[in-house]
C-alpha cells in the first residue's frame, strides 16, 4: 500500500513538475540557511557550558565612572582593580571564590596565569606543591595536544610541567596552551594596586554559593566603596555562560556579532514559511483539479484513511525532497562555514543536530498538511459525489494562504531594502576623512628578555609580558613606506579608527546656569595627518611635530 501512494505520489510530482521544483528549491535553501544560523547560535550560546559549575561562575569588570557626579563615561567598563578578589570574598557572604586569571602570549604558546582559587571555581585537579615552589622552577600546566615534550617545553620556555591535562572545548572564551602561577613577586606587588586610573591586566571571576538570589547580589554590587577610593563604583557581573554574546565591556568580539546570526536565523525562518505556504497554496490548487479522481476512489470503496494517506504522501514528497536536496547543500558549504563561524563541533553531532531540524520541518509540514487533506477528505468529497457545492467556497483558504504569503514576501523585500540603503550608506557616506587604500597595521606584541631586573630567572633574564597587540613606532613606519605597493605610511596612536577606553576624557561647561558635560576622544597624530587624510580645517591652523600644546577640536 504505501508503495502504490509513493508512485501516485511520483506521478502527480512530474506531472507538475515546475510548480514542485519552485517548492523544493524554496524549502530547501530556507531550510540550509536555518539550520546553518541555528547551528552558529547554539554554538555561540553553548560557551562555557561545559564546566560543572558553569551556572554559578560570574565574570567581574567595574563601571567605574558610573556614580561618577557628572556621569560622563558612565558605560566605561574596564577590569577590576588586582585585590578585588580577596575584598569580594571578605565582604559578601554569598561569594564562595574568586580568582584573577592572566592570559598572555610567549613564543606563539598562550600561559594562563591563574592563583589558588582558579582550580576550586573550573573544577581542575591541582599539582602537588604546583604553587609553592622554589626561586629557580617555573611550574606549568601543559594540554595533551600540544607537540611538545617536558624537555622541549624546559629548553624554549624554561618551564617545568608538572602534568598534563585534557585541552578544554574549542567553544570557551579562555583559550590556552598552558597554566602557570602567577608569581609571587607579581602577587605581592598587585595586592595593594587599589589603581582605578589604569585597567588592571587581570580578569576576575567569582563562584557563587547553591541557592544565592542572584539579582540580589547585583543590586548591592552595583554600588560599592573599594578601598582607597573616594567615591562609589558599579561591580558588573556577567554569567560565565553569557559571556561570549553579552560581554558589557565589548572585549569578548566575534566576526559576526550575535543579533547578525539572529537575524539570518529569522530570515531563513521566513524563507521556509514563505515556501511551505506557497508549496500548500499550490497544493490545494492541484487538489481540486483532482476532486472527481479523489471521489471515484471513494466510490470504488477506497477508505478515508486510503485518501488522507493518498494526499498525505502527495503533500510531504516534496517536503521530504527539499529536506534531502537542503542536507545537499549543507554538505557541500558545511567545511567553508565551520572554518568562518569557528565551530569546532565534529561533523556527527552536527548532522545529528541538522536531524532534528529535518524533523521539525516535517512536522510542520504534517501540521500545515492537515488542513486541506481533512478539509477534501470530508467536505469537498462528498459535495463532488453529490453534485452540487458552495462555488467559491474551496478559495478561502487558498486566498488566505495567498495572502499570508504575499505579507512575508513584502516584509523580506522591505528588510533586504533596508539592508542594502545601510550598506550602501556605510560604504559611501562621507566621513570626513579619506577611506580608500588605507589599511590600519599593527604589531603582535610578545614577551621580551629585559636583563639586570630583580625577577630575573635562572639565565639572568626576566620576562616582561606586553600587550598582545601594540602600535608600530615611526621607525618602522619609514620601513613600511619603502614596501613596495605601499604609497605613504603614518604613524597615529591607538584610539583613532578603533576607540578605547583610555583616550576619553570629560569636560564641563557652565552653559547659563546649565551644567553640560561633553566625552571627548583624544588622539595623538602625525603633523601630517590632515594631509594624509584629506581633513579639511575648517578655522584655525596645523601644527608641527614639535612639542607644543596645540589641540584640533573636531
């Protein structure tokens, strides 16, 4: 029986055949775009979660400026002095741990500096005497994956690994090669840094206790006195699980920002609504096309199961089609988007993933289906045998079908217009500045050998850790320019094409009685810079490169 439905089903799908091919095609591209931008959310949404105490581990970063009187950096957010750990700890009850970890770079290796705490909050098993060791060892923590030996690891890094460890998901935003200790000498001299001018190197996490009201918690972290401060700060927690798509400080960055996936994810949504809608208004219009076929199978004693199955079996070949023809295509771009959404999932759980989307369309297809066969099982069926019928009556629901359609079709060519006027005013509009050929060019910072300092190791060199990325000096700037293809080259500070934290300042104004408070953003640049740029000066003059106090207000 179900092979005599599949060959009607067959039949009635070559024979029209260019009204299912549309369909097909439809479901199957909207189906692909789905199930790529679900798979990218969950994975997104998936960081961290693999630690045993994911739920209760919080990120701690400081709005510094929030309670400031004048308000004017309120949304600065910036890491937390180094002994707010030991101060969390001492001061709320409701805080089991806290910890400060370190990420920096050495010889293309990531070291996580991390202290005691770490291991209680992430659940790792802690070497023997791993933090109490003598001036001349430099313990480790070293990933199984790594293509290093003990001995090679002691020659290039001069460290000693006490043991080796499983690496941790590629889906976690504290990614590292090795764990180290932070120093003692680093400790002592950090414990008294209450420095709230400059963003401490260090992040803070902290581990909650069972049952704690976390809303609670954040109200009273919200305004806190630390010490060696004269006004009140704003503690700001971030779920551990959260952290990958509601980073407050912004330094936790994608390619793609999270709303971006969301948005594919509803566009592809609309794709398959719009299809399935289009493939069951073109379904309804081939089943009353076959009303007297239908009700002579009811005359020559077919059942209302035998119908339900026959139109069932029309209605979700082409559903199952697309299905297979969207598995196609995912196949096909799965590799290029696993490298450009970094998801490092195996291809098995993938696919079993992308399966329960298949079911879900099926499902709904069987849902959406239901409709018109019960509707033609029953009612037009009989009204055909009888003879007579509502004219009309059967084009209600495909009207409505119609319309829902043309609703969604108007909503995806409004949004794909409005997408193309913002890029096209991103890409065009005039900034004030000229944009084309120039291209930012910054250093990797690494960790350099800095001789005659007291924390020196046993070959009498010390490192000292820099930022991972730092700007180039106007040295290498006119090495630069003698590139070939490179026409000119100027050196700026950081804080011109990306803004950070540590070039805003504020300015109040008495305006008639009216305080106004303005945030400004500094940058140092070249004399040369209006050329270069084509900024016009609009009153006023340059300035050299000389030392003066000359400022260029925009």
């Amino acid at each position: 029986m179900i092979l005599h439905h599949l060959k009607i089903a067959f039949r009635n799908l070559r024979k029209y055949m260019t009204q299912n091919i549309i369909s097909i095609i439809g479901l199957a591209v909207g189906f692909a775009c789905f199930s790529f931008s679900a798979l990218w959310i969950r994975y997104e949404m998936s960081y961290d979660n693999f630690h045993t105490k994911a739920d209760r581990i919080y990120r701690v970063q400081m709005a510094r400026l929030k309670w400031d009187t004048f308000g004017a950096n309120a949304s600065d957010i910036t890491n937390p002095p180094f002994p707010l750990a030991e101060w969390l700890k001492s001061n709320f009850p409701e805080i089991e741990e806290a910890s400060r970890i370190r990420l920096i770079e050495n010889n293309n290796y990531s070291f996580l500096e991390v202290d005691p705490s770490f291991f209680t909050i992430f659940d790792m098993e802690l070497p023997e005497n791993f933090f109490i060791s003598g001036s001349a060892e430099r313990p480790a923590i070293m990933m199984n994956d790594l293509k290093e030996t003990t001995a090679s690891v002691k020659e290039k890094l001069n460290r000693d690994v006490r043991m080796t460890v499983p690496r941790w998901p590629s889906n976690t935003n504290i990614p590292f090669d090795f764990i180290a200790p932070i120093t003692q000498s680093n400790m002592g001299m950090n414990m008294k840094a209450w420095n709230f001018l400059f963003s401490s190197t260090y992040h803070t996490y902290m581990l909650i206790k069972d049952g704690v009201n976390v809303q609670a918690l954040n109200e009273k972290l919200d305004k806190v006195v630390l010490p060696e401060a004269d006004k009140p700060v704003s503690l700001v927690i971030t779920p551990l699980k959260q952290l990958r798509y509601k980073d407050p400080s912004g330094t936790i960055q994608s390619d793609v920002k999270f709303g971006h996936i969301q948005i594919f994810a509803i566009a592809g949504l609309l794709v398959i609504l719009c299809s399935l809608f289009n493939h069951l208004t073109l379904y309804v219009t081939r089943v009353r096309v076959r009303l007297r076929e239908l009700a002579l199978r009811k005359v020559n004693g077919a059942t209302n199961g035998q119908i339900v199955a026959t139109l069932y079996f029309d209605f979700l070949l082409v559903i199952l089609l697309s299905i297979l023809l969207g598995f196609i295509l995912i196949a096909w771009l799965l590799p290029v988007f696993k490298e450009y959404a970094t998801i490092g999932n195996s291809n098995v759980h993938i696919y079993v993933e992308l399966l329960c989307y298949a079911v879900l369309l099926c499902l709904s297809g069987f849902l959406a289906g239901g409709i018109p066969v019960l509707y033609y099982r029953k009612q037009a069926l009989n009204d055909s045998i009888r003879g007579y019928g509502r004219p009309g009556s059967g084009n209600l629901f495909r009207k409505g079908c119609l319309l829902v359609q043309l609703i969604v079709s108007l909503g995806l060519m409004f949004c794909s217009a409005v997408f193309i006027k913002q890029m096209l005013f991103l890409h065009h509009t005039d900034l004030g500045i000229n944009r084309r050929n120039i291209a930012s060019v910054y250093a990797k910072c690494r960790m350099i050998p800095k001789a005659g300092s007291e924390r020196s190791s046993p070959s009498g060199f010390s490192f000292v850790p820099l930022v991972d990325r730092c700007t180039l000096w106007p040295f290498y700037v006119d090495r630069i320019r003698q590139i070939s293809g490179v026409k000119d080259a100027l050196p700026i500070s950081d804080g011109f094409l990306k803004e950070m934290t540590n070039s805003k300042s504020s300015v109040t104004q008495d305006n008639n009685g009216t305080i106004e408070t303005y945030t400004l953003y500094a940058t140092v640049v070249d004399a040369r810079f209006f050329e270069f740029f084509g900024v016009e000066i609009i009153e006023g003059v340059g300035f050299t490169n000389e030392y003066n106090h000359k400022r260029v207000l925009n």
